[in-house]
C-alpha cells in the first residue's frame, strides 16, 4: 500500500501575505491538501467515474443522523405550534363565535317625543332646559327643522345622545364647559373648547361631543383606521399619530362609544392566534412540492383559501413554512405534504458510500464533518 506523508501547507493572498482562516475553513483546507498529495503519489491512477479505480456507490442502509449538540435525532419531519384561532376579541377558543349577548333592559323615568317639522332650537330647549334641567347657550348661526317621533318611551338618560343626534344632522354640536352645556357649529367645536382624555372602550365617556387618544397595543394605525374607514362620519374624526401609535378620535358620544368597540375588538394579539407549521422535506425537493401545491390549490387571487392559508418555501432548510388562522388547516396541511414528499432522482438528501483510498475513514470523517457542518464529532 502506497504511503504519504503530508507537508505542512501555506496560504498565501494574491499580495503574497498570509491569509488569515477560520478554524472550520483550514480544517477543510487541511483535508483537501491531504488528499491532494494522496493523489499526487498516485501519478497513473485513474480517478475518474466508471474507471473502477474508486466507486462511488449510493447507501441503501439506515442512517442516524446525529443533533448539533448532543447527538440526539435530528429532530422531527413536521412541528407545528398551533394557535388559539382568536384573531378578534370576542371570539371563542378555535375561533367560534359567542351567542348573542342578551338585550339591554330599561330603567327610570322614560320620555316620548313627537316633534313634526320642529324647529331646532325649540327642541334644544325643551330637551334641555323643559326636560332635563340644563343650562345652555346656542350659537346664532344654529338651526334647522327636525321631526322626530319614538315608537315607545325612552330613557332620560339616552336624551342627551339623541340630542346631539338631531343636532349633527344639522351641522352643530353640544360641549358641555364648566356645568354649561354650549350648542354651535361641528366645525369649531374642538379648537379651544376641548382637552383630551385618554380612552378605551371600557371607560365612561362624557356626554356631548369631547375628543379620546386610544393607543394601539397590537395594531398598527394606519392598519386600524382602514378598519374604521366605512365608520367614520368625517376625516376630522380620526386623526393619526405614527410615531406612538395612536389615534385621535372626536365625535359624540354615541359616535366614540361605535369607534371605541370596533377598536377594542380589532387591537388583539393576532399573532398568538395565527398557528404555524414547519415541514422539513426528507426526499423532495421544496421547489417541487411547492410547485405541486400551487397548482392543486389554483392561483392565489383565485383560491378558497386565499387569505386564510400561506405556504410559504424556506429553501436553504428545504422545508415549507405554513401559517394559518385555523388551527384545523395545520393537520390537513400535514397530510398532504407528507404524501408529495417522495423524492425521485437528485431530490432531498440521499447518502453515498466512497471507499478511502489512501487513508483512514475516521481520520477524514471528522475533518469533513466539520468543514461542512460545522459541527465536530466527539471521538
């Protein structure tokens, strides 16, 4: 048997200086002069395939492949981290719907009106001051004609937000300052007459119209006023601040109160509610099966499961990363790239055998070992 003796071999850069490695490159560039001068002691051999001087042969045997650290398995083909399916608040575990929360029931003294082509500043007077008992000032340039009639008494207290309905369909609005309550136009019921109170839905509001900050926990503003947009009576209602996250609402009572809920059920942790699926490929390739499954499931502008269904292919783990509001979609998900997982030639990882010429398989093993995985094997 020939026999070699390695020399010691230097690196140098194009400018002639020693080039600087790391440990797991010189161990790869230790390996391949090894062989190399292996090779150079065998001038006539013949290493190309088919010339019967080295074969390589595919391995048809079971192979344990070891972890990163402690040499346990690998690690499984599919983990999947489902989540609650709760991606607005409300909803139950999976994503289920509540039953309807019971009706709301009256009490205390209740009111009928019947106005008919009234006008307005006469009904701001008689809710106010005939009813209610409130002290008020009204604009000139407020007025109008309402007509109003209730099928049934209402309660005392919904009379302030039915007020400030009547008075919105005619361009003006109520502030209540220092005990006042002050009738004038929409337009110029913010600058100097309102200071802005932090909000959320489970805080009282004040009645009239009065300006609330919500800042976001979860969303995103500009995410979230797309959201309010069919809600929203006019732009100067939400106002945006990117930079905190936060919003600037101003409208009545009743307004706020809509807008406050459609946040609140909106600002949740959809992440925690999103389940994920990682599926490493054993034999296929990731580009193939993700070309299968596009075409099973049609273009995504036209498929049934556009929005409630992404896969998305990490190559360089050759797996497929699925996510999904429903948690149910995981385990079909499963089913179904386990059963395209079948390799044919070239795909997914697959093991040779290559009989050592020259030297020690356990010499060599751990250097490729190494310089390839980056992870050493322990002797």
């Amino acid at each position: 048997m020939t026999t070699f003796k390695p020399k010691r071999a230097v690196l140098f850069s194009a400018a002639g200086k020693k080039t600087m490695l790391s440990s797991q490159f010189r161990q790869a560039a230790i390996c391949a002069v090894a062989l190399l001068s292996a090779c150079a002691t065998q001038s006539g051999r013949d290493l190309t395939p088919g010339s019967g001087a080295v074969k390589v042969v595919p391995f048809s045997g079971s192979v344990k492949i070891a972890g990163p650290n402690d040499g346990t398995d690998g690690g499984e083909q599919a983990k999947l981290y489902k989540g609650t399916g709760q991606l607005v608040k409300g909803q139950l575990p999976g994503g289920a719907l509540p039953p309807p929360p019971p009706g709301a029931v009256a009490s205390g003294p209740a009111v009928t009106l019947n106005f008919e082509g009234a006008d307005l500043r006469d009904v701001v007077r008689n809710i106010l001051t005939d009813i209610l008992n409130e002290s008020y000032t009204i604009e000139p340039t407020v007025g109008g004609t309402v007509t109003i009639r209730t099928a049934g008494p209402i309660p005392r207290e919904a009379l302030p937000s039915t007020l400030e309905m009547l008075l919105r369909s005619n361009g003006a609005t109520m502030v209540k300052d220092a005990g006042i309550w002050k009738i004038q136009p929409s337009a110029g019921a913010v600058r100097g007459n309102l200071t802005p109170q932090l909000g959320n839905s489970a805080r009282a509001l004040p009645p009239g119209f009065s300006v609330q900050i919500v800042p976001l926990r979860y969303m995103g503003v500009r995410q979230m006023v797309t959201i309010l947009e069919p809600f929203i009576k006019d732009q100067t209602t939400v106002r945006v601040d990117d930079l905190r996250n936060m919003l600037i609402l101003a409208g009545t009572e009743l307004e706020l109160r809509h807008l406050l809920d459609t946040i609140d059920m909106f600002d949740v942790n959809w992440i925690a509610g999103m389940s994920v699926g990682l599926f490493t490929l054993q034999s296929a390739d990731v580009k193939s099966v993700m070309s299968e499954l596009d075409k099973a499931m049609g273009t995504p502008d036209k498929s049934p499961l556009a929005g409630i269904l992404r896969i998305i292919p990490i190559e360089r783990m050759n797996a497929l990363l699925v996510v999904t509001p429903q948690p149910a979609y995981l385990d079909e998900a499963k089913k179904w790239i386990e059963r395209l997982d079948k390799g044919g030639e070239g795909s997914g990882v697959r093991f040779y055998v290559y009989q050592v010429q020259n030297s020690r398989a356990e010499r060599i093993g751990p250097l490729l070992q190494q310089a390839f995985t980056g992870r050493v094997t322990q002797q």
